[in-house]
C-alpha cells in the first residue's frame, strides 16, 4: 500500500473515532442539560411551597372552622316503629298479596297497631334558628319516629317535633323548646370545586361531637342509587361519613355549612371512600316552606325517558346522530307533556334554553318550578326540530 492509502486510512480512522467521542460527549451533555433543568423545576417547586408557618395558619383555619360549626350540631336519637314483619316479609306486602284471607288480614292489622315493634335509630342535625329552637336534619332520621330526643353538644336532651319534612330531598325539621342555642350560617355551596377542603360534624355510631376532614371530590353527582331520593345532584367527598353522621353539616374552612351529609356509597355499610351531602343551595330553596309546615308540591311535566343503557340502540333506529338530548319513552295521558304536544321516541333538547343530556338533569331543572310554570322546550322528531311550551302539573307523591 503506498503512502497515500496509508494517509486515507489513518484518516478514515481519525474521522470515525471523532464522530464516536462527539457522540458520546453529546449524549453526556444532552443528559445533563436535561438533569440541570429538571432539578432546577424541583428547586423553584420546592421554594414555592407554603412555608411551615403558612401550613400551620392552614391547619388553625380548619380547627377554627370545626369550633365555629360544632357548637350547632346536635346528635339524634329517635324511637322508630317498625313495620310488622313474618318470614322477610312485611305487612304491606302480605295484604297486596291477597295471600292473607280478610279475617286473618283483619287480626294482623289489629295486633300490628296494638304491638308496634319499637327499634332505635341515630342520626346527627345542626341548628339552623337558635331563637326559635329550628334543627335541619335528614328525613330518613326521623322517618317513623315514635319519638325523638335530641342532645347538644353541651349535653342537654330535649324531645322534638317535626315541622315540616321532604322525603324526595331528604330533608327534615324538628323543633326543640331551649334556649342558649348556638347555630351555623350557610355557605354558598355553587362556589364549591372539586379539591376544595371540607368538614364533615357530626355522630357516628353515636360518637357525638366526630369531625372528619375531607374534599369536594366531585359536584353535581346524580344517579346515585340511594331509595327514595329523586332530586339528588349531591356534592361528593371523601370526608369520613358513616351511620349516624346523616344529618350532620359538611362545612368550608369559614365553618359555614355548604351540604347535608345524607349518605355513603358502600358494600359494606360503612366508610368506603365516597359519601354524598346535599347541597346548601338545594336546602336553601326548600327551607322556608318547610319551616311553615308545607308539603312540598313541585311541577310535573308527565313524561318518562328511556334509560341511559338503551338509548344508543334507540337513538341508531331513529336515525337521531348527536351525542345530545333525552329520549321520551312515555308521555303521561293528561299531562303537561300530553297538552303539549310531545310523543314517544321524541328526542327532548332544551328546556328553557338549557340543553338537555342525562334524565337527571331535567329532574334538576324541574326541581324548583311550581305547578303551572310553563317552560319552552325544543325536540327532535323524525328529521326536523320543533320548538313547544308546556305548563306543569303537580308531581304525584
């Protein structure tokens, strides 16, 4: 090999070895580059945490907030009858059946009515008026109740009376005859997000005087399978709920009420992560008609809607695409809905300029409306969008 293939190697070989060292050392450069901004980011996260004083003044606000509520919660101890019963079924049942002859029917019920079984039940409430001795508390607390005695956190006792109630809410009143009673404002429960620090008081398994400390961790929460309560759309937490806190009040760091602990979401009765309380806002709008007594008539539009698991078949057959509105599966004879005009297998869009997506957001929406309300509603039929009002009947109990 003569000198200059000798040259063209050596240089080959000084090119290659270069581009492998510049290799290397960019990898090593690129490498920290990257290790240099990431523990610079952890740096400036690290000085823009509150500083140990700041967390302290976070914890003297919650324990300022739960000594500003807890003064009004009041735990409840009722006396419940409870509902005659052979072989895991109850007298109602029995007597639909027919299974019972009319003499034997007849006896049941008078030794149903002449021998009550009497249970005991706990909940928890909050003083909503101290000078006229006014508790808020859950409907099912009292639901039956023989009796009821409510203790302060003081330790007085005193027997209550119901003044007014809304089991479709779950909302009750009671009243007691004292005085030197402490009560809770309410806060705006709409200014609540999810994240937001809350205060769940109350008495579970009759530990009177209880505080958890949990979040919104989620709002709006409808569909829960809870018996009985039709108007929902609960503020979610994770603050510790359990039997005997129903009832008691969820607080924001002011100590200002923002829901009604009502209920858990369980396999096993207990605590299980998820717990619903019903929002001030709701209890707000109900609490003067029941403080006279009154029985809470809402509007009634007389239609029922296809379940959420059929409507994609449904929707398919009628040719209906968006990923929007309720579909009629039923439209009540002599209904508001009737009158109207609305029929079967219409898609419902709007009610008074609200746009429609799930079946309890119209039972939210028709919550607060009184019979003879009319509402402007907007549907799909076969191909073309019509625009209809509607005025509202009563609910039927």
């Amino acid at each position: 090999m003569d000198s200059r293939g000798v040259i063209r190697q050596f240089a080959l070989i000084f090119v290659l070895t270069f581009a492998l060292i510049f290799a290397l050392l960019k990898t090593d450069v690129a490498g920290r580059l990257a290790y240099s901004v990431e523990k610079a980011r952890l740096q400036a996260l690290r000085e823009a945490m509150p500083s140990v004083a700041e967390l302290a003044v976070l914890s003297q606000t919650a324990r300022q907030a739960a000594e500003l509520a807890m003064p009004a919660v009041v735990a409840i101890e009722t006396e419940v009858q409870q509902v005659f019963s052979t072989a895991g079924r109850n007298l109602e049942d029995l007597l639909e059946d027919g299974e019972l002859s009319d003499e034997a029917a007849n006896r049941l019920r008078e030794w149903h009515e002449t021998h009550p079984w009497l249970g005991n039940g706990l909940g928890s409430g909050f003083v909503i008026d101290a000078e006229d001795g006014l508790i808020l508390t859950n409907h099912h607390v009292v639901e039956n109740a023989a009796g009821i005695e409510v203790k302060l956190y003081d330790g007085r006792r005193y027997e209550a009376d119901v003044v007014g109630a809304d089991p479709e809410t779950d909302l009750a009143v009671l009243r007691i005859d004292a005085e030197q009673l402490h009560e809770v404002a309410f806060g705006d429960s709409d200014a609540m997000h999810v994240g937001d620090d809350v205060l769940a008081l109350g008495n579970p398994f009759g530990l009177s005087g209880t505080l958890s400390r949990g979040i919104v961790s989620a709002r709006g929460r409808s569909n829960v399978n809870i018996h009985g309560i039709v108007y929902q759309g609960f503020l979610q937490t994770d603050a510790v709920i359990n039997p005997g806190n129903s009832g008691g009040p969820l607080v924001n760091l002011r100590g200002e009420v923002v829901g009604v602990n009502t209920a858990i979401a369980t396999r096993t009765g207990r605590y299980d992560g998820v717990g619903f309380a019903i929002p001030a806002s709701r209890v707000q709008e109900l609490l003067p008609r029941l403080i006279r007594g009154e029985r809470i008539v809402r509007g009634f539009l007389g239609i029922e809607l296809v379940g959420a698991g059929e409507v994609p078949r449904l929707a398919q057959r009628l040719g209906w695409t968006e990923r929007r509105g309720v579909i009629i599966r039923r439209v009540i004879a002599d209904s508001g809905a009737a009158r109207a005009g609305l029929a079967v297998d219409d898609v419902l869009l709007e009610l008074d300029g609200t746009q429609l997506d799930t079946a309890s957001a119209l039972i939210e929406m028709l919550a607060p409306l009184a019979p003879g309300t009319e509402v402007n509603l907007v549907l799909w039929r076969s191909g073309a969008t019509l625009t209809l009002r509607a005025t509202l009947g009563s609910r039927p109990s």
